[in-house]
C-alpha cells in the first residue's frame, strides 16, 4: 500500500497535463481489483465482512465520474 500511496503522489509530476489515463488505470481499475479481492475473500468465508468496502465502492464512482 505504501508503493501505491507513492505513485499516486508523484503521478501528477510524471504525468503533467495528460493526467487523465493513468488516474483512471490507478484510481478506478487498480481499486475495482482491491474490492474484488474483499468481495472474495468474504465469498470464500476467508474473511468477515469489511464495511469498508462499500466506502470503497463509493469512492471508485465518485472518482471515475469526476475523472471523466
């Protein structure tokens, strides 16, 4: 988590003005997979329920809107 909270610190630097696609590969894609990684584990009873999840969820629409 700490190598993710350093590119997405320093991805406006790399990035510039054409900023859009890699915040939407890092900011949508990268944490859809993190959720489906919870959804599973919950599925699988490897792990209780995280209400964290749903923020999460919000999140990544709330992200993906406003990147568009």
């Amino acid at each position: 988590m700490l190598g993710f909270s350093v590119i997405f610190w320093l991805m406006p630097t790399w990035a510039g003005d054409n900023l859009k696609q890699p915040a939407m590969i890092m900011g949508v894609y990268i944490n859809i997979l993190f959720l489906a990684l919870g959804i599973f584990h919950f599925v699988t009873d490897a792990a209780n329920f995280d209400p964290t999840s749903v923020a999460l969820l919000v999140l990544v629409g709330l992200f993906f809107w406003k990147s568009r």
